[in-house]
C-alpha cells in the first residue's frame, strides 16, 4: 500500500463517517458541522485526484460560504432546540430493509478491479475515445499547457459556453424568485 | 441550408436567438417591476411588454426555421433542427396564450407584482433551452430554470393558503425529481464518457446493454414521470394545479407538460434508441396506468378546476402513448397533439378563470348551470373545449387523437390502442356534464352571472384558441405534413465526430 493509498483512506473513511454522523444527528447544527467535515474529507480526495483547483474552491464555496449560510439560517429560523420525533418504528423498518438490499448488491462488486468494473458496468469493451470528453492523457496535457485553472476555465468558457450563461439565468430566476415570495406587498 | 458553429459566441447568439430575446424581454420587465412598481397600470404595461417579446422571439424562430439553419458538425448543446423549431413554436403559442389570460386576471385578483410576467418569461426560456436541449447539462438547466420560476409562480397568491400550500408541495416534490432526473444523467455520463445525448446514442449502440446505463435510463425515466405528472408518480398533480392561480395552473398543464415530454422524446429517440428493449415497457405501463386512474379519478370531481388537473393527468397518458412506438408518426403525433391539448387546456383555463374568483376553487360543474342563456358565446366556447379535449370528430382535439392512436397501431400495440379507446370513452363522463350543465340545465334561481368578469386580452385569447380548434380540425393536412417533416430530424443518424 502506498503513502497515496494510505491517505486516501484516511480522507475516505472520515467523509463517510462524517456523512453518517449527518444524517443521523439529532441537533440541525451539530448535522451542519458533521457536513463541513464531509466536505473537507472530500477536498482531500480531490487534492489526490491532481484537482487541487477543485479541492480549494471545494473548501472555499461549500465549507466556507455555503456553510455558514446554512448555519444562519438554522441559527435565524430557531431549530437548534427542538428536535423531530417522527422517526417512529416504521420508517426504521424500511430504511434498513432498502438499506441492507443495496448493500447485498453491491456486495457482488468486491472482488472487481477497477478496471474491470469500468468495462463491464460501462457495457463496451472500451470507451470511444473520439465522442468522450478530455479525460487522462489529454487532461494531463491540457494542465500541463495552461496549469491546473487553466485546463478547467478554458472548456467552461468555450465549449461549456452556453450553459454557463444558462446557469446566470438560472441564478437569477432564484433570485427575483426569493424577492417575490419575500415581498411585503404583492 | 444554412450551418451555424455554436462553439463560437456568435453562432451560439444566433443559434439561440428566440431564447435570447425572451430572456432580454423578461429583464426589460424587471426594470419596469422596479420603475412602475406594484400597480394596475405597471402590471398592464409589463404584460404587454412581455406579449411583445413572444412576437419578437416567433419573427426570430420563423427566421431560424425559413432559413434551414442546421449545426456545422455534430449537434452541440442546443439542436439546430426543424424539431426544435416545431418545439419553440408550440411553447411561444402556449405561453403567448398564457401572458393573455393573465392580462385581466392578475389585476381582478389583485396581484399587480410585474415580476410575475418576467418569471413567466424566465420559465418560458427554460421550457424553450429543455426543450430543444441535445445536452443533458443543457437539459438539467433548462429543466431547473423553468422549475424554479414555477415554484414561485405557483405560490405567487400569498394571501390564499391553497396557493402557499401548492407552491410548497410542488417545490418539495420537484426537487426531488430533479435529483432522480441528475442522478439518472450522472450514471448514463459514467456508461458512456459524454453528455451529448446525440453521442449517448452512439456509445450506446456500441455495446450491449449494461447495469450502469440501465440504472440511468430508469432514474431518467422517474425523473421525468415527475414533471409530465404519470401516474404513480402525479401525487401532487391536483392540489398544485387547484392551488395555483388559475392561468399558471394553465401554463403547468400545457407548458410544462408540453416541454418535458418534447425533452423526454428527444432523449429516447436519439440518445437511448439503441436500448429500447429497455425503456419501451416502462413507458406502456406508465401510459396505461395513466390513462385508466387519471380518467377514473377525474370522474368523481365536481370543481371544474380539479376536474381539468386530473384531464391533463390523463392526457398525459395519451402522450405517452405517442412517446411509445419510438416511430416519426409517434413524433409528428406529439408534435400535434401537445399543440391541440395545449391550446384546448388554456382556452378552458380562460374561461373558468373568467367565471370565478378567487382562485376559482370553488367552481363546481352545478355553478355553470344555464349558462348558455345567459352567456351563449362563452358556453358555446367552453362547449367546443370540452368537445376538443373528449376527442369529438370535427375538431382540433379529435385529429391528434387519431395520429396519437395510428401511430400505436402502426407498430402493432393494440393493447395501448384498446386502452386508450376505453379511456376517451370513460372521459366522456366528465367532460359532458359540463356542456349538459351550461345547455340542459335552467340556471339556479336568482343566478344571474353577473360576476362573470370578461376583459379584452382573455376573450381575444379564448377566440383566437377556438378558431384555430375548429379550423385545424376541419382542414388538418398542412400542419400534419409540417409535423411529419419536423419530426424526421429526430431520426437522422449522425456519425460521431471528434470534439474538441
């Protein structure tokens, strides 16, 4: 096992415990604390994937800004408190039968290689390298050519052009959205 | 014939030029919502403005359309074909309709926000890019943008609780839709390495089917029964649509609706054709489910506006029928089908919108009782509806139906045939009474109707919607061979190319 190996495991292991803690956590922001440490666990992840402009921005965005807008509105809106009683019986019943299905089947997937996973779940032998987009050696080449930010701003500002311009109106679709419901006076 | 390059800014301006011009239009409301702010006169004058921008955006697609524009190359993010041209068209003529009905009604009602034209504006701009989306990332934003404002539209009426209510629950439901519909394209992404659904297809067709794409199609499939309300997945269908104010329960029932299953024909057809055997059951059942509990529910409602929800729960059934044989009859039959229902659905809305107040919730089957004498043009319209949406021999209504049906016996599906025959029958229960209330029925005593509220903008679109039923089911051929030859470029094979 390498240093590589090592580490990702740590990073892994912490993201899914953190990812149980949050969900099982009865107290919203004890949940919105167990959720900045899935976030971080997974910028790690990405650090070691060679996406470490991704790893900042992960950091930055969702366990900086995003963050603490949730823990305004938690902390606004008063729930820290209270807490749900609803979790009667039923619902554990369900959750664990849908829960120990998946598992069951996914338990067929541990003896696979990666390589073989992606062969065999991505139905053909190889991937068409002519219609796929920059992956692997031509990434590689891509970050080498224009850094890290570079080989992600450049298909966000050509080829991704359009739906770059349509996630600004998405933006303000929400926007004139949240004024309108907020309004004192319609 | 034309080629434009969308991966450079000025091909993407052109390719996109009804879209554009919507979206600038719904800005140019904003400032008149900040300029004039909350008042009869600023209402009026952003509705109008609105209808402006539709008119603008028909002249720019009729010039994408006349003009043959086609992509150089490979499809890319947004389609340059005549299926999409016929796609813009039927949602400018929905939501032109729509911005009409709303004209009179948002002043009666009191609701004199002019952001409610530019989030309708903002909603049509996300029906047009889901539409005509040949990229799932396109597609998910497009769906998200028309989403979003409809969240708000829905519950724009804050005074009344239904309103709210509605507009909680189908904010709750839609994006739970939404996740099914991202999960669904992260996992075809994984089996195929692209987004393009043209590109999809192709990869598809190389290999056999496997787990991951299958997983993909089925959460795409949930995803989208969501949004065109199939049955099991049209729980929220009718409080929505009761809830909403009237002429945005309208534009839910033939915009929305008419978008999503133009995206969702899209995608079977040129991405997941090659994997038919797997979708193809899937969509019969949903149709049959569909027809028969849309059609038995709808049986037992008194209030017209409930009664209409579960209609289009059912016609819903009907589109899929069209969606199923994976054919460019089925297509031309959408194509047809989605603009007869969409123009029947809103000139009823009209209508009921103009009987009632409040929300018309309470407008119940008895309360339209002698109509006809008192009012015999709006009960003579509100007869040709009804008769249009039953599927009556003479009008608009009976000539989709008929291709919608062709096109499943084509491919030899006689069960969706004999299904969907029974299921017209069983509508006539509910769609009759309403003409044998307004014709055969004397009014209550002391019922005078003289709360019904007509203005100009919702007549002149109640007009212009029953001419075109009559006219278009008297004289179909034109348009059947506009949608036949639209259609066809949903079956053109393109061979995979590099991309950059």
């Amino acid at each position: 096992m390498t240093v590589v190996q090592i580490v990702f495991y740590v990073f892994a292991v912490a993201a899914v415990i953190g990812a149980i803690m949050c969900i099982t956590q009865r107290n919203p922001i004890a949940s919105a604390f167990w959720l900045v440490s899935v976030l971080m666990s997974l910028a790690g992840v990405f650090v070691l994937l060679q996406a470490q402009f991704i790893g900042v921005m992960q950091v930055l965005v969702y366990a900086g800004a995003i963050m603490v807008l949730f823990l305004f509105v938690i902390m606004l809106l008063d729930l820290g408190g209270k807490t749900s009683d609803r979790r009667g019986a039923p619902s554990w019943v369900l959750a664990v039968v849908v829960g120990g299905a998946i598992t069951v089947s996914m338990a067929q997937l541990a003896d696979y290689t990666p390589d073989q996973l992606a062969h065999e779940i991505s139905g053909s032998t190889e991937l068409n390298a002519d219609v796929v987009l920059l992956e692997g050696q031509r990434l590689q080449e891509a970050i080498e050519a224009r850094g890290v930010v570079g080989a992600i701003a450049e298909p966000l500002f050509g080829f991704y052009l359009i739906p770059f311009q349509i996630t600004g109106l998405l933006l303000l679709t929400a926007v004139v959205g949240a004024v309108v419901l907020a309004k004192r006076r319609i | 014939m034309n080629t434009l390059d969308l991966l450079t800014p000025l091909g993407a301006l052109f390719g996109l030029l009804p879209e554009v011009i919507i979206t600038i239009t719904a800005c140019i409301v904003f400032l008149v919502a900040g300029w004039r702010g909350s008042t009869p006169a600023g209402s009026r004058l952003a509705g109008w403005i609105s209808l402006a921008g539709i008119v603008l955006s028909g002249v720019a697609l009729s010039y994408l359309w006349l003009g043959g524009f086609s992509p150089s190359g490979i499809a890319h993010m947004v389609a340059l074909d005549p299926f999409r041209y016929a796609s813009l068209g039927i949602l400018l003529i929905v939501v032109g309709l729509t911005i009409g009905i709303s004209l009179g009604y948002m002043e009666r009602e009191r609701l004199l926000a002019p952001e409610y034209y530019g989030l309708i504006l903002l909603a049509a701009v996300g029906m047009m890019l889901l539409a005509g989306a040949v990229d799932f990332i396109v597609l998910f934003l497009g769906l998200e943008v028309m989403s979003v404002a409809a969240y708000v539209l829905v519950a724009f009426d804050r005074r009344s609780p239904a309103s709210a209510e509605a507009g909680l629950k189908y904010f709750l439901i839609g994006a739970f839709a939404s996740a099914f519909l991202l999960y669904g394209i992260a996992l075809l992404y994984g089996a195929t390495g692209t987004t393009n659904i043209i590109l999809v297809g192709v990869q598809l067709s190389s290999g056999t089917a496997s787990l991951l794409s299958a997983l993909g199609v089925g959460m795409l499939l949930i995803g989208f029964a969501f949004k065109v309300a199939a049955v099991p997945f049209h729980m929220w269908a009718p409080d929505v649509y009761d809830g909403a104010p009237t002429p945005v329960t309208g534009l839910m029932a033939t915009g929305i609706k008419a978008a999503a299953f133009l995206a969702l024909i899209r995608v079977l057809m040129q991405g997941l054709a090659p994997v038919e055997a797997l979708w193809q059951p899937v969509i019969s059942t949903l149709a049959i489910l569909t027809m028969v509990i849309g059609n038995l529910v709808a049986l037992s409602q008194r209030s017209i506006k409930r009664m209409l929800a579960y209609s289009s729960i059912a016609h819903a059934g009907y589109l899929l029928v069209a969606v199923w044989p994976g054919s460019r009859l089925g297509a031309a039959a959408l194509l047809m089908y989605l603009l007869a229902y969409g123009i029947t659905t809103l000139a009823a809305f009209g209508i009921l919108a103009m009987l009632g107040r409040g929300g018309e919730r309470d407008v119940t089957v008895d309360d339209i009782a002698g109509l006809a004498s008192q009012r015999p043009w709006m009960a003579f319209a509100m007869a040709i509806c009804m008769l249009s949406l039953l599927g009556f021999p003479g009008t608009f209504g009976f000539i989709a139906k008929w291709l919608v049906l062709s096109s499943a016996v084509f491919e030899g599906q006689w069960l969706l045939m004999v299904v969907m025959v029974l299921a017209s029958v069983v509508s006539a229960g509910y769609y009759l009474p309403v003409i044998m209330a307004m014709y055969m029925r004397d009014a209550e005593p002391g019922v005078t109707y003289s709360g019904v509220t007509v203005w100009g903008a919702a007549a002149g679109v109640v007009a212009v919607a029953i001419v075109g039923i009559i006219l278009l089911g008297l004289w179909p051929p034109d348009l059947i061979d506009l949608s036949m030859e639209s259609a066809a470029a949903l079956f053109q094979r393109s061979m995979p190319v590099a991309i950059q």
